[in-house]
C-alpha cells in the first residue's frame, strides 16, 4: 500500500489562496470583517461578565437592546465612537494599537 505525502499550508497561505493576497480589497475587507466580529465577542464577553443583558447595557449608552444585537453579531456599520462608548459604560479599559509606516502607536 502506498501512502501519500499530505500537502500542508499555513493559515495565510490558504488565505491568500482562497480569500485573495494580502492588500487585495477582498483580503482586506475579509480581515476587517473578521476585526468586527472579535470585538463584538469581546462586548459580548464583557457585557456577560458585568452580568447585563443587552437591553441594559443599551440604556447605558441610550441605544435600544437591538443596536447592541447588532455590535455583538457584526452587522459591520458601528462606529469607533460606539466601541469605545460601550466599553466605558461598562468602565472596561481597552488599548488600541496602531501601525503607520512601521511605527506604532498605542492608545490607552
């Protein structure tokens, strides 16, 4: 019995292969969407932790149970402004990370 040789490739090569390569707008709205959806779990996680529930964290920050639905399901039109609003009405610290030309610039 012969046995074959199994081919293997990293996450990325895989990306680049069936998504699109790296600073290809497919590639790039891909990764954006995928950021969308880790900080939503991360309101979500937050918000359950803080034992809320949607419809409270909403008059938090006086939107309705629905919009936070859509933040933690990734319906990809929230702002930054709303992220950070979030997390501060439920007094979690987050750290955004910036990169531009090689240099970084982190915001506490």
């Amino acid at each position: 019995m012969a046995t074959e040789k199994i081919k293997q490739a990293t996450l990325n090569q895989l990306k680049d292969k069936y998504i699109g390569e790296v600073g290809t707008q497919q590639r790039d709205e891909y990764e954006f969407n995928l950021q969308l959806d880790v900080i939503g779990e991360m309101i979500k996680k937050a918000r359950k932790e803080k034992k809320l529930t949607q419809e409270e964290l909403g008059k938090l920050i006086n939107v309705q149970k629905a919009q936070i639905s859509r933040i933690e399901n990734n319906t990809n039109n929230i702002s930054l402004e709303t992220i950070l609003k979030v997390f501060k009405a439920m007094n979690v610290k987050i750290k955004l990370k910036m990169e531009i030309d090689d240099n970084e610039l982190i915001l506490a």
